[in-house]
C-alpha cells in the first residue's frame, strides 16, 4: 500500500466518524406542554426535551423571549449563568437539573406576573448541533367573588347588581333561576388601574321570589364564582308604594353573602354595605321604626368609614 493510499484512507476515517459523530448528535427539541397556564402569583414549569433522549449535561441550554440576549435563563458549562438575564426575571427562575442527563430542560418561574405571559424559546446546543422550540404561557387570575346589592325598586321590580374585581383574562358574568336558566342582563367590564386585572358589573332587574345567583367565570381556567340572593315574600308588600329606595338598599342587604380576599377599593366599597348588614340584624319590622335606626345606622358607618381613611 503506498503512502497516498493510507493517506487517503485515514482521510476517508476522519470523515467518516466526524459525519458519523455529527449524526449521533443530531436531535429535535420537543415542548413537553404548550399552552402552559399559570395562576398568577404561583410557580409555573416550562418544559421541553431533546428527541432522541440524550445526556444534555454539557450541552447549552437556554430559555429565551424575544431576543438571544438578554435571556430569560441560560445553562452554560453546567452551572447557572445569570450576567445577561433579563431584569424582569431576576430572582425567579430556576433551571432544574436532576433530568438533564436524559436531555430534559425544565425552567420554573416563581411568582408569576401578567406580563411573563407570551412565547418562550426553549434552545439546546451541542458541539455540533443546535435546535429550538417553543413554549406558550397564559397567565390567569380567579377574582372574588360576587357581591350582589341592591340598587332600586320601581314598579314592583327589584334592580341588582354584582361586581367583582381581580379577574384575568377577560371574564364573563351571567345571572341565572334555580332552574340554571340565564336572564337577561347588562355587562360592563373595565380594566382595574396599573394592575391590569379586569373588574365585572352586571346589572338584572327581577320580580320574582326566586333565588337567582349571580355567575362570573374564567374561560381559560373553566371555572368560576358564583353568588345568590332570595328575598322573602313580605320584602316586597312592606316596600311602600311611593318609594323608600334608601331603605329598599339597607334593608334588602340583609340577604346578601359577601366573600372578600385582600384589599381593593372595590373591597372597601364591599365591606362598607358588610358592616351595614351586621348593624341592620336588629331593626323591627316596623318601617317607620327601621327607617329611623337605619339612618342612624348608615350616618355613623360614614363616620367610621372617614376615620379609617
């Protein structure tokens, strides 16, 4: 064999088992889950994994939003590299390692905001190779529950009203019979301040002595709050025909069940009808009698209301 024969067959080795390195290092990115909902203000896991299942340990792994650098996370050298993170992410991600060897990336973001909600890029890169994909984050919000309250009575018609505040996405509101049948009502929504959560007002006006509940749900968690109100039959004949609104508003309160978490101004409004409620347990059933404790009652909530604030 001459000297250009081994030379040209070690040239063809090389070759040969750099292609056949390079093709034992090729690999696809897969997302494990996408969408990915999170609660807001909890812990999510993004997830995806190298398909062939290989050891990743000394692989470069990174999570990424909209751009290579600055980076949500980055596994480089297998530690951590946290010198180009993004500044939103500081102090909440953490990338888990204990199935890396079987080229799975996990990366947990704690104490999640509306704004972590988006695409995320999920890279791998090896020697030889590189490959990518994404992850999908929705962020949602269950606000409080509804706080119905009375606002007129004309006509032997009864108008209420239920708010809630707190919700992400955008949520939904319906009143509904005992039988589960949807009445008719008005909707209103707002965007709650720099919070970005969403506050609901639907308004129904009834005749009826049914119990009929008031229903605000999140669409993309499929679940919801719920909150109802009966009145007995004798609220409607002691209402006088010529209108005692204020009284009507008071005294129909009774029958409300208020549940509130934190604090919001649309709380405070709540606990303001609360403590009324409670004050109001004691009035006779005399209108003229409840009328007159009903103002006192309402003029020193005012007055404990101003010195809270």
């Amino acid at each position: 064999m001459t000297a250009l024969s081994i030379k040209l067959l070690f040239t063809v080795s090389i070759t040969s088992s750099l292609i056949q390195t390079s093709l034992s290092e090729r690999f696809q990115v897969i997302p494990t889950k996408s969408p990915v909902t999170a609660i807001l203000g909890s812990s999510v896991e993004l997830n995806c994994h190298l398909f062939p299942e290989m050891n990743a340990e000394k692989m470069e792994i990174r999570w990424l939003r909209n751009s290579f650098r600055p980076y949500v996370h980055l596994y480089l050298n297998g530690e951590d590299n946290y010198r180009e993170q993004m500044e939103e992410f500081r102090g909440r991600t953490e990338f888990l390692k204990q199935n890396i060897n079987r080229g799975i990336g996990a990366l947990t973001i704690h104490k999640v905001q509306l704004s972590d909600q988006g695409l995320y890029t999920c890279y791998f890169e090896s020697e030889s190779n590189h490959n990518q994909a994404q992850v999908e984050l929705k962020v949602a919000a269950m606000g409080l529950h509804p706080f119905i309250w009375v606002e007129d009575y004309q006509n032997g018609k009864i108008t209420l009203n239920c708010e809630s505040s707190g919700w992400y996405p955008k949520p939904t509101a319906m009143w509904q019979d005992e039988s589960g049948t949807r009445l008719e009502s008005t909707e209103k929504i707002n965007v709650t301040g720099e919070t970005g959560l969403f506050h609901v007002t639907s308004a129904i006006s009834i005749e009826t002595q049914d119990k009929i509940s008031c229903y605000v749900r999140n669409d993309l968690l499929e679940d919801g709050k719920e909150s109802s109100i009966k009145f007995a039959e004798s609220f409607y004949w002691r209402v006088d025909r010529s209108g005692i609104s204020r009284f009507v508003l008071m005294a129909s309160c009774l029958a409300v069940a208020l549940i509130t978490i934190g604090v919001t101004p649309q709380v405070v409004r709540m606990l303001r009808i609360r403590t009324l409620q409670n004050d109001m347990g004691k009035l006779s059933d005399k209108v003229d009698k409840v009328w007159i404790r009903a103002q006192d009652v309402w003029n020193r909530l005012e007055n404990k209301l101003d010195r809270l604030n």
